[in-house]
C-alpha cells in the first residue's frame, strides 16, 4: 500500500481567500507574479508575509 505526499485540502474557504488575497498583494508589492509568491510559500512551508518578502529580496538580489 503505497500513499504519496498526499496534502490536506484547505478546508476553509475563508482561509484560502485570505491567501489567495496575501499572494496577490505581494505579488504586486514586489512586482513579481503571483505564481513566484506562492512557489516561495510552497517551498518555505510559511506564508507569513516577513518571511516571504526576505526570500523575495533574496532572489531579487541574485539578480
């Protein structure tokens, strides 16, 4: 019996409006696109937004 990395779904649809609104703020913020704003959440594991903007201004940097 093989189970994968299987997520739980967001159950709250008011939670994930609320995300959806933090990345698109960010998003626009930074002036990135909102698909690099939720991969750097992905990828940190956190979407507190301090967190996120350090790795923005880390990539940015790299630049």
């Amino acid at each position: 019996m093989a189970q994968g990395n299987v997520k739980a779904e967001n159950t709250d649809p008011a939670a994930a409006i609320k995300v959806e609104e933090e990345v698109a703020y960010l998003a626009k913020r930074h002036r990135v696109s909102p698909a690099i704003v939720r991969e750097i959440m992905r990828r940190t594991g956190s979407s507190e937004r301090g967190a996120v903007e350090r790795e923005i201004q880390k990539g940015k940097a790299r630049r």
